[in-house]
C-alpha cells in the first residue's frame, strides 16, 4: 500500500532504522526492488528523477509503480520524486500519485547553479504549503553536494552544481539546518557531507577528512524532528568493478560511500540512503557478463533477468545492512 515518506521515516525513526531509496526508471529495477522487500520484509521508497520520468515516460512509471503495490500488496511503498528543480516539477509529480517530492532549491531551476539560501527557502516552503494540504511529504536540500576533495559536484549529466564549490557550501550547517526546517516546514532535510552523485566520489577509501559522517549527529541535534537524507551514497562495489572491466567496460578506480559509513550516519539519525548507482554497476556488470558468456543468445530477457538478479543482490544487502529487513 502507498504511505507517505513522513509516515515512513516516523516509524524508521522509532525504531532506528534507516531506509534504502532507491532510483527507478524501468520495469526490472522495479521487479527487483520489489522481490528484495518481499524477500526481507522491507518497506520501499521507489523514487524517479526527471530523467526517469523523461526516460520511461510519466504514464508508464506510474503503471509500473501500480502493478508493485498491486503484486505485493502488505509492503508499505512512498513514490517519491527525487530532486525536483522547481515547485512546477513537484505539482506534476504529486498529480501523477507521488506520496513525497523532493524540492531541491539547493541549486536554480537549471538544476546546475547554486541558488541562494532565501530563494532555496522561498520554493521549499512553497511547496510544502500545497504538499502538505494533500498529505504528500516534502524533502529539501541545504548544502551542495560535492566532493571535499576537488570541490566538484560529481554528476557529469542530471542533477549537480557546475563549477567549483567552496568548503562552505559542501557542507551543512547545523544552525543553518534548523533555521531552514523552521522556516520551510520540510519532513526531510538533505544534507552535504561529502558526498556526490555517481561512480566517482572518492579517488581512495574515504576517510573523516572527505567525508564527514560525524557532522551528522550535530545537524541531527539541531533539527530532532526533521528526518536526515543522504544523496549519493552509492558504495560502489569493488567487486562489481572488476565483473564490469572483466568484461570490456572501462572504469577507473573509484570508491563510494562504504556501508559501514552509512550504518554510522543511521545510528547519527540518517533515515533516507539514495541510491543508484550501485544498481546501475551491478545491471550493467550482469549483462556485460552475460553477453560475453553467451555470445548466440539474442533473447534480452535473459540478459535483463540476469541484470535483475544482480540489482536484487545489491537491494537486498542494502535492506539488510540499514536494518530495514523485516519493518514491513
Ligand atoms: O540524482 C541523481 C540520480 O542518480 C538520478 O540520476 O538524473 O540520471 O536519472 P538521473
Ligand atoms: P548515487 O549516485 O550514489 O547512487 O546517488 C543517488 C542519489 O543521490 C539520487 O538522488
Ligand atoms: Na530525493
Ligand atoms: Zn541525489
């Protein structure tokens, strides 16, 4: 059944738990989300970025995401939309059935120039106004996300800041957080710590100076009530890397955000984990080896099944590790 991201992170929040959300775009990934929860009892956040949206085409995400609550009918499902550049993309998205919108006023409408902190509180507070008059949650964004390391946002298409960001704005401020909450009304707070979207995060495993999981319990001291969301927190399996290279893919050497770490930033008050990458890595990685091991097979279910089978892998771990498995 659809509940509301609200109603979700209260009970994560309860009972310590974090919940992996995961990015959707098409019907294996959906499948394979799906069959992790069932198979641990996990509830689920599917969320669709604009892309997906653009991608799949709005009608056909919404049908997918209702054949998985019809197909799994006792595993309580938030569709959420996941960085939405303008309060218009989460009117669109909230009329199309999402139970939670992101409204990231982190960065301008073009999704890639950093916005000032009153225009980021003008349009989350819009939004919560009108989502909060339907009972559709809203998660915002203060601070960009970007790597300590370069002061690159990460992303080289979808959803990232251009150019150089200073220390500042790579990293939330506590007081800053809690103005922001008041102010907004947001159920969930995405926060900066290091952190960015997608394969290249870190150019070794990451340690306190590059990402700063122990900013997390003083932002959480600041905003006790405002659920804290990790963005980019992929872990970027080596183990995937080397099916992906075994097989012809070309990908240098890169680290994501380590489990571990993310068990840490849940036990700080992290209940949101986003995560896509990983899934893109493991699917690609399933078909990259299927296709070479079979070179005459021609059917492609057998090589999405395949792929479905490696994103399950990573959905049910993920449920496992966070302490989700068998909240539903
Ligand atoms: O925030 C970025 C997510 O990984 C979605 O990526 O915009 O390519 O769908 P996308
Ligand atoms: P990854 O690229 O680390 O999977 O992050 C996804 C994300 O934050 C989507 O909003
Ligand atoms: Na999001
Ligand atoms: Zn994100």
């Amino acid at each position: 059944a659809f509940i509301s991201l609200r109603q979700l992170l209260d009970h994560a929040a309860e009972r310590g738990y974090g919940v992996p959300a995961f990015n959707v775009n098409n019907l294996e990934q959906i499948q394979a989300i799906m069959e992790a929860a069932e198979a641990t009892q996990s509830p689920v956040i599917l969320q669709a970025s604009a892309g997906a949206r653009q991608y799949a085409g709005e009608a056909y995400l919404r049908h997918m995401v209702l054949a998985a609550v019809e197909s799994h009918p006792q595993i309580p499902l938030v569709l959420h939309q996941d960085h939405g550049a303008s309060p218009a993309v989460c009117l669109q998205a909230i009329q199309s059935g999402f139970t939670s919108v992101m409204m990231d006023g982190s960065l301008r409408e073009d999704a890639k120039t950093p916005a000032s902190y009153d225009y980021n509180v003008a349009v989350t507070a819009d939004v919560c106004r009108i989502a909060h008059a339907v009972g559709v949650s809203v998660e915002g964004e203060l601070g960009c996300l970007g790597s300590l390391e370069s002061g690159q946002a990460g992303e080289e298409d979808g959803v990232g800041a251009e150019g150089t960001l200073s220390h500042d704005q790579l990293l939330t401020d506590p007081q800053e957080a809690r103005d922001f909450v008041a102010r907004t009304g947001v159920d969930a707070l995405a926060i900066a710590i290091g952190t960015s979207h997608g394969a290249y995060k870190f150019s070794r495993e990451p340690t306190g100076d590059i990402l700063a999981i122990d900013r997390i319990a003083a932002i959480h001291a600041a905003v006790p009530d405002t659920h804290l969301v990790m963005h980019g927190s992929s872990s970027v399996p080596q183990e995937w890397l080397e099916i992906v290279r075994r097989y012809g893919g070309e990908i240098p050497e890169t680290y994501g955000v380590p489990v571990e770490e993310i068990r840490r930033g849940i036990a700080n008050g992290v209940r949101k984990i986003n995560i896509d990458t990983d899934i893109r890595l493991a699917m690609t990685g399933a078909m990259r080896q299927f296709f070479a091991e079979k070179p005459a097979d021609f059917d492609p279910r057998k090589a999405l099944a395949a792929a479905r089978r490696a994103a399950r892998g990573i959905c049910e771990a993920r449920f496992e590790a966070f302490g989700c498995a068998g909240q539903a």
